[in-house]
C-alpha cells in the first residue's frame, strides 16, 4: 500500500495480478486498523470519511465507501480484459481462471477505457463500491455462473453475508446486510455449527464457502445442512436458491477439501445453521428441483445495499479510530 497516498498497489489474487492500483481521488491517508479476528484491513483517510476495507478470504472481497461524493480508479494489470453489464463490471485475466466482479450502484457513472486500461466509478455519498472474485478455491470447478448469480443478488440487495470457513475454526464474515452477525458456535470433524441472526426480518442469501476445513469426509461420505434442527433437501439448480421464497439451499461439494453452500433464509431474527457429515447409509432427505415462487419483484435496489453497507462500515470504523 502506498501510504502517501492511501491507494493499493500491485493487487493481485492467487499470485495473479489483477489492479496496478485502486486509488480514490483526493484520498489523504489518515490510519491502518487491523482486524486479526475478522481477517480485515481498514484505511482509513485524515478526516474520516473514505475508508477501503480490505478482506483476507478466498473471495478477496474489498469495499470502498465515503460519505461524501467520490471517485474510485481502477488500473487494471496487463493481460485483464473487461465486460459490463448494468452496474456490474466484470473482469477476466488471460490464461487464467480468475474472474472479478466491481458491483457498484445503478446511479454511479462507470467509464471504462479498455481492457488493461482505467476503471473509474464515481458515486454518491453514503455508497460503497464492492469488488469480489470467483473465489480462489472454487476457480475452474465450472461455478462461475454461481457467482455471476451471486453478485447480481449483491446488486439486488438479496444477500446477507458472505462466510469463510477453514481449519483449525479459523472464520472470515463479509456483511451485506445491516445488523447481519454470524458467529462460529462449534466445529468438530463432523459438524459445524453457526448462529445467524439480524434485526432486518427480510429474507437473505448467504454464501458458505469451506476450504481444508475440520470436517472429516470419508469415500461415500456427503455434507448435508440441518436448519434451526430440521435437515434440509438441498436443490441440484443453484439458480433456485436465488429465486427462492422459502428456506433453500444447493451444495457444490466438487471435493472432499472444498465445498460452496449457497443458501436462502426467508425471514430472520435468529437462526441455527449445521453443516454436517453425513453418510450414504444414513436415511437421505429426499432431493428436489421444484422451482420455488417466483419472489416479489419490488426487490430494494443495490442503492439501499450500499447505504447499509456505508452505514455498518463507518460505525465500525469509527469505532475503531476512535479507541
């Protein structure tokens, strides 16, 4: 990081470069906080009002929000090639199976001067500016579609948080939502066992990604998800989960080491999520593919999610500078 000017440098994912930099215009470094517990770096500016938060887990998640109107660049590395859909910028870089979303609001302006050139968005007070990758434990295991749906959900403000879970209980939590909290309450080689709650009751997506995490799976062995207690019958479609009304789930599990939950929880205050081992003797919980009812479309755009964002991030970060 350059601390003279509060910018990132030489960012890349995987040993992949991806941004020569990420620069917010008239940034005036003021501090560094780091979270060791939530694998999460905080810069903050002088005055207080732009940070760059700076997530360590598998999605490489980085939000830029200010309370006031700013501009954020882009430099892309070289070999990085860029597409756009609505308020999503999406990148690839050549000979890899990288793929990184930039998801900002639909009234933020978005120019782009090619590929290996310049990305830069400028929005309006109290937004953020999200980027987020395919995550680098699931690359080129064909789920790139499942996080193209991920980030349109982001933009739709239908997810509520984003969970890392690895060896040795280790956790990294990205929120979405307001007042989202998703706490570790055991992980043993057979179980892991999550509480979730929020004061916002409106269903959400979250995504669980688990990487060489304790779970002990043996040949014929399957992760299966127990919800508030009741075992659930996973979707073979991810793309139901994201039309989901009621309580759905669909489970990658290409290996035995890596897994990617995605699941919808219709409604909060507080829920219990297991992620279990299961065996194939054990009495199976029947599949379905049914297609959910189709939800309501009056969905809050990624405007209302930026502010909840911007909101969450400055109370934090203040409360951090402020110690």
């Amino acid at each position: 990081m350059d601390n003279q000017l509060g910018a990132i440098i030489n960012y890349g994912i995987a040993g992949v470069d991806i941004f020569d930099s990420i620069a917010v215009n008239g940034f005036e470094y003021g501090s560094t906080q780091v979270s060791e517990a939530i694998t999460l770096t905080t810069i903050a500016d002088a005055d207080g009002t732009t940070f760059i938060q700076v997530h360590d887990n598998p999605a490489a998640v980085i939000n830029v929000f200010s309370s006031e109107d700013y501009t954020v660049n882009f430099d892309l590395a070289d070999g990085t090639t860029v597409s756009e859909e609505e308020n999503i910028v999406k990148i690839e870089v050549e000979g890899s199976d990288i793929v990184v979303y930039i998801i900002s609001a639909s009234v933020d302006t978005i120019d782009i001067s090619g590929d290996n050139g310049l990305i830069s968005i400028t929005s309006p007070a109290d937004s953020s500016v999200v980027v987020r990758a395919v995550p680098v434990n699931m690359q080129g295991q064909g789920l790139d579609n499942v996080h193209g749906m991920f980030v349109r959900g982001m933009a739709g403000n239908r997810v509520g948080a984003e969970v890392s879970l690895g060896k040795g209980g280790s956790m990294s939590v990205v929120n979405y939502a307001e007042e989202m909290h998703v706490e570790l309450q055991s992980m043993t080689q057979d179980m892991i066992q999550l509480r979730v709650n929020c004061t916002d009751p409106a269903g959400r997506i979250m995504a669980f990604n688990l990487d060489n995490t304790s779970l002990m799976l043996q040949e014929m062995d399957r992760i299966g998800i127990h919800y508030d207690g009741t075992p659930m019958a996973c979707v073979n479609d991810p793309g139901l989960v994201f039309n989901a009304t009621t309580a759905t789930c669909w489970i990658s599990q290409q290996t035995r080491e890596q897994a990617q939950i995605m699941m919808y929880i219709p409604e909060f205050s507080e829920h219990t999520i297991d992620i279990v081992v299961e065996s194939d003797e054990a009495a199976e919980v029947p599949t379905t593919t049914e297609t959910p009812e189709t939800p309501d479309t009056k969905v809050p755009g990624f405007e209302a999610l930026i502010a909840v964002l911007g909101l969450v991030l400055s109370g934090y970060v203040s409360k951090k500078l402020k110690k």
